[in-house]
C-alpha cells in the first residue's frame, strides 16, 4: 500500500473540502495526517494519503478545474529524533512586518539544530505575527539560543518570545 | 481595604451583535487601532526619592487630600462591600474628577473633566505596547485624570471588557475593566480602575480564545487562570483593594496585567496551531 502526499490549493468556497475528500474516498484513499487553512482567501490543504492507487492515478482522480492539485508518492520517515528526546518550545515573533522575517529567526533555530515542526505566519495590518513550534536537541544552550533570538528579535525591530511548551497531560 | 469578591447579580445582557460569545472578549476596536502615539507629557509624574520600594514610585505634585478614608476625590463613596451591591447603576469607583484641582483638569471643559476623554487606542506593533508600565502614585492627579481617560476609552468601546494604559499610550500601572456584559462572566466587580495592580494568587488554569483592541483581525487560544486575587489601589482616594474574579473576569484582568509588562496575548500562544484569523467582528 502506497503512501501519497496530496496538496489542494484553490479559491475557498463551501464544498471544496468535501469535493476532495469524497474523490479520496470513491478510490478507496486512506486520508492520514491532514491539515487545512486558509491563505489570502484561498483553501490550502496538505494531506497524507494511503491506498492502492499510485500518485498518478490519484491525481487523475482528483482533478478539477478550480483546483490545483499535486500529488506525489512518499516514504514515511521517522522523526528526527526519537520520541521523547527532543525538547518543545514555543517561539513567537511580532513586529512591524517587513521582509526577511522568517528567514531570520529559523536560520538561527536551524545553526543550534532547532527543527521547526509547525509555523503559522499572520499579516493583520502593520503587525506581523510568527508562531512556531520548535523542537530542539536536548544538547542545546537554551540560553545562549534565546539571547541569539533576542538579538535577531532588536535587529527586526520585533518582540520575540521563547518559551517551552506547557503539555497539560492528565 | 476594599475587598471586591464573586457576586451573580443582575440577568446577563445580550451580546450587542447577537454573536457567539467567543468573538466578545476584550478586544473591539478593529478600526480604532494604528493610529498616531498619544501624547503622554500631560501624565508625567516625578519619582520619588525615597527609594522605599513600599512608597509610590512615583509622586505627582498634587493638592494635599483632605481624606484618605472618607469619600474619595471622584465623588463616589469608597464603602464598597464588594460586589454586593448593583452593577448596572452604580458610578464607577474611584475614576472621576479629583475636584478640579489639578492642572490637567484645568485644561479641559467642564464634561471632559468630569467623565475623562475617550482616547485612542494603539495597535501593535506600537513600542509602548512592549515596554514594562511604570508604578504611579494613585492619589496623583495626573493618575486620576488618566484613570477617567481609561474608563472613558472603555465605555467608547462597547465590545471591549477592558483597557490597560499603555494601550491609550501612558505607560503606567494602570487597568480598567468591566466584566457585566460579557455572557461567559461568572462573577464581575463591575466598572472598576485599579491602580498599581499585581496578581497575588492565580489557579484553575483553563485555555479560551481570546483577542485584544491593540490587535486588529486575530485572536488565539490562550491558556490563563480562571480564579485569580488581584490587589491594587483605587485613583484618588489610594484605597487598597483586593479582587478575587474568576472566569471570564479573571481572563480579561490577567490580559490587561500583561499589558502593563509588555506582553500580548500573542506572547503567551501555546503552539503555532493556536493562532487564527478573527472572522468576525461583535464591533462591526
């Protein structure tokens, strides 16, 4: 059984979801991991799909014309560090928006080995937002990361807050 | 000292858009927000020299009071036996005209001086906004004339629960709030101006959605207590008070504390999924 990763991107209007998953669903698809947003108006959607279908076939199947759909097969892979090993932390950036933003700050998360494992990036106004999850080897300086962020943060003219992640496990 | 505990007084008013209550919350003022830096040189206080860390901080050059226990200079009785007493009609405590005594006043007409100026409110990115508030002397006129500035900006923003200083660009201590009208509000002071306020007990810790008037089109899930003590001091009269609010109120206390270090609500998102896009507006 093949694994796909499927991407949908098109014009967000009731129905869109619905129209993609039920194609998956008439060729016997597995949806798996997924995520959906909205971007600028637009319905970008992410999914990791299992099934006997190859990406191609898959691609035929869920074709439309409002639609830009990609599909391509794909090995699952480990994370990059094993379970438990990694330490969770929760960076937020904001700030008058200006370009190099993002590069900035994950370039000095990915010198210390920092993996970015979810990002969300809002534009409301003049205000630019950064919220990622950020997994780190457990090797790493905390400290002297945060004063490396504080500092890409006064460069940027931005506010920047690193935190670990708080789990609330019952 | 007055000591402010949970009441579930009068039945809740409707929500002014008929929405659902996650879009109310102290946020409301989408189109007031971006605006030019308030000029803030009318506040100035000078620091005391004492260098005491019990004394006021700062101490303005204000009129001897005549009282510290009796009725307060905004012309409302200080005797207030918590939230036993109505919240829809009493006066606002503590943040009115000191008795047209200080120069600011002088500066203004007869109705500004006696209910404040609404002001603007600042959006982010705005410094102010990220900078830690100065402890001020309560008992200050500028202090008192600034508190009835807030609870006036707050009135002017009928979907907002609650402003701190820094958000109408006066970097003091300095919040106002009012939790009546917000339907997930489980208890409420009322109307209130607290001074100098600091968190001296938080548990029960619970996430909700939550946005800001500072920040136009974005809300989060933010995880915060929901029963809280609060102790503070009153504009004008100095009284100590002491808060005990839960649930919604306990939110929107701890929102605008943070606004008096600096923070957003953005510093305190628990994960990049936890960020959305306002959709609509209870202001609109």
């Amino acid at each position: 059984m093949g694994l796909s990763a499927v991407t949908v991107l098109g014009v967000d209007r009731p129905g869109v979801i619905a129209a993609v998953t039920g194609s998956l669903a008439d060729c016997g698809a597995n949806i798996q991991d997924s995520t959906m947003t909205l971007l600028g108006g637009h319905v970008a959607m992410m999914l990791l799909v299992s099934g006997e279908l190859d990406s191609t076939e898959l691609l035929k199947r869920l074709s439309a014309s409002d639609l830009v759909v990609t599909a391509s097969a794909i090995e699952a892979r480990r994370h990059f560090c094993d379970e438990g090993d990694g330490l969770g932390y929760v960076l937020t950036v904001h700030g008058p928006d200006r370009p190099g933003i993002v590069s900035a700050v994950s370039a000095v998360l990915a010198a210390d080995g920092g993996n970015i494992t979810g990002m969300s990036t809002r534009l409301s106004g003049r205000l630019y937002v950064l919220i990622a999850d950020v997994e780190l080897p457990k090797e790493v300086d905390v400290a002297a990361l945060m004063r490396q962020l504080a500092a890409v943060g006064a460069s940027l003219d931005s506010e920047i807050t690193f935190r670990p992640v708080e789990p609330d496990l019952i | 000292m007055l000591r402010l505990t949970g009441r579930r007084p009068t039945p809740r008013r409707a929500l002014p858009c008929g929405r659902d209550p996650a879009c109310f919350s102290f946020w409301g003022a989408s189109g007031a927000v971006g605006g030019s830096p308030v000029d803030s040189a009318r506040y100035r206080t000078s620091p005391t020299e004492s260098g005491n860390p019990h004394d006021p901080p700062f101490r303005a050059a204000c009129p001897p009071r005549s009282s510290t226990t009796g009725p307060s200079p905004c012309g409302h009785s200080v005797k207030r036996p918590g939230r036993q007493e109505s919240a829809g009609g009493e006066p606002p405590h503590g943040c009115r005209d000191p008795g047209g005594t200080s120069s600011a006043d002088a500066e203004r007409t007869p109705g500004e001086a006696a209910g404040g100026t609404p002001r603007e409110v600042l959006g982010a990115p705005h410094r102010l906004l990220s900078v830690v508030a100065e402890p001020v002397d309560p008992t200050a006129p500028e202090v008192v004339v600034a508190a009835a500035d807030l609870l006036a900006t707050l009135r002017s923003e009928p979907s907002t629960a609650g402003l701190a200083a820094p958000q109408i660009g006066l970097s003091w201590r300095l919040i106002a709030f009012d939790a009546r009208r917000h339907p997930r509000s489980r208890s409420w002071a009322g109307e209130l101006v607290v001074v100098n306020p600091r968190l001296a007990a938080a548990s029960h810790w619970d996430h909700a959605r939550e946005g800001c008037a500072s920040i136009a089109g974005l809300t989060a899930d933010v995880r915060r207590a929901t029963r809280i003590t609060v102790h503070g001091h009153l504009p004008g009269s100095g009284e100590p008070v002491t808060i005990e609010a839960d649930a919604f109120e306990a939110r929107c206390i701890q929102h605008q504390l943070d606004h008096l270090d600096g923070l957003l609500f953005l510093d305190r998102v628990p994960g990049a999924l936890s960020l959305h896009r306002r959709l609509h507006t209870c202001d609109a």
